[in-house]
C-alpha cells in the first residue's frame, strides 16, 4: 500500500496488486491468470466442447483463441473472468467484422471466408515508431542488425505475397522514419531470390557437460570436429 504513481498531473496510490514496475509483478501476474485458466479452459467441459478446444494460447496478457461467433467469445471470456475471486480482472474481446484483421502481440490475423488464416506484421496505433535511429553512436553492425530483426520478423509473421508486401512497407516505413537512407538494403532475404543471409546461423542447442578436466575436454572436442557437428561456442 506504498505504491503511489502520476497520471495526467495527478497523485494516485495503489491499493490493489503487484508494484507497477516491480520485477517480480509479471510472474505473479501469469501465475494468477493461469491458475483462472487452469480452472475453466483446461476444466470447464463447455470449453472442451467448443471451438476453443482447437487453439487457445497465451502470451503474458495477451491471449488468442477460436470461437464460432463474437458471442461466443464473449461467453468464453465471461466464463475465464468468473474464476478471478476479487472479480476485479475483466478480460476484453476482439473479434473480426468482416473482412478486419484483429491484432495478437506483432501479428495481424484474419480468417478467410474459405477458412485459410491470413497474418501479417502489426504494429499498435500508438506506438510512436521509434527505434534505434540510424544517426546514434552505435557500432554500424547494430543498426544493420536491428534492422534485420525487423525484416526476419516480417517475413516469418506473413502469410502469403500481399500479407508479405504489406509488412515490408510497414518495416520501411518504420527505419525511414528513423533515419535509414536505405532501409530495403538490410533485408536479408532479397524479394524473389529465395536465399538466406549466408551469415546467418543454424539453430542450435545448447548442451551443459560438467567440466571433468583438460583431457576430457579435449576428447570432446576431437569428436565434434571429427563427426562434423555444428557448434558456436565449446566453454
């Protein structure tokens, strides 16, 4: 209860909840939601009989699902609520009208009329589209990195060729607004080729082996390069 914060010129004191700010406060904020889950998604047999029972995920407080109509969802929603004790957490619902995307984290997502989900590279309303900006005293590696990121994930959220064109001028206009003279040209995969940035790395996994002793780990490391196994760091 000596938790206090500013809004629009105004002294607020928190009497409810977790810190704002507090480290600890998402953890505790997951950990509350999935036990609401635990006792009505992964209970409730009117959700096992509904469409949610197909896909239900969740990232933090962001959560996505399938349902048959907007009232169902909100029955869903509803029915996940119930299972907060103070009745404090309301959940909200964004269903599709239409032919409208409805956002889930950095994706657009839309279900087509013949059933095929259309997703494309989504960025809130109020975001204020700053990145790092190409003019900073950062090493040039970084920004061409940044950059990238913005491009893999483009890519990697789209559907199809007209979702992909749309989050492309989404990124472009994203690093023009920060500066990059050329933003295009840190796309790691040039539209239509195919090819993969050579520098990029396989996925790899990480294996933890206790340290026995030099000539152990020099036993390790014939054998890797003898089977030829790909690896980024030997510690």
């Amino acid at each position: 209860r000596n938790s206090f914060f500013t809004f629009n010129g105004r002294l607020y004191q928190q009497i409810y909840g977790a810190f704002i700010g507090c480290s600890v406060s998402p953890p505790c904020a997951m950990i509350y939601v999935y036990k609401m889950e635990k006792e009505s998604v992964y209970a409730d047999s009117s959700f096992l009989n509904s469409a949610m029972k197909l896909f239900y995920g969740r990232y933090v407080d962001d959560s996505g699902s399938l349902a048959r109509s907007k009232e169902e969802a909100i029955e869903n929603c509803s029915r996940i609520s119930a299972m907060d004790e103070d009745g404090k957490i309301r959940w909200e619902v964004e269903y599709p009208e239409g032919d409208e995307y409805i956002p889930f984290l950095d994706t657009e997502i839309k279900v087509k009329d013949d059933g095929q989900v259309s997703t494309r590279y989504y960025r809130k309303p109020q975001n204020k589209g700053i990145s790092l900006n190409y003019s900073s005293h950062h090493q040039m590696s970084t920004k061409e990195a940044v950059a990238k990121n913005f491009y893999r994930t483009a890519r990697e959220v789209s559907s199809g060729p007209q979702e992909l064109k749309h989050s492309l001028h989404k990124v472009d206009e994203l690093l023009s607004k920060n500066g990059y003279p050329n933003p295009r040209a840190n796309d790691s995969i040039a539209e239509g080729s195919g090819k993969r940035d050579k520098k990029r790395q396989p996925h790899l996994i990480t294996v933890c082996i206790p340290y026995t002793g030099e000539r152990d780990k020099n036993s390790i490391r014939r054998e890797i390069k003898k089977k030829k196994v790909p690896t980024a760091t030997l510690r």
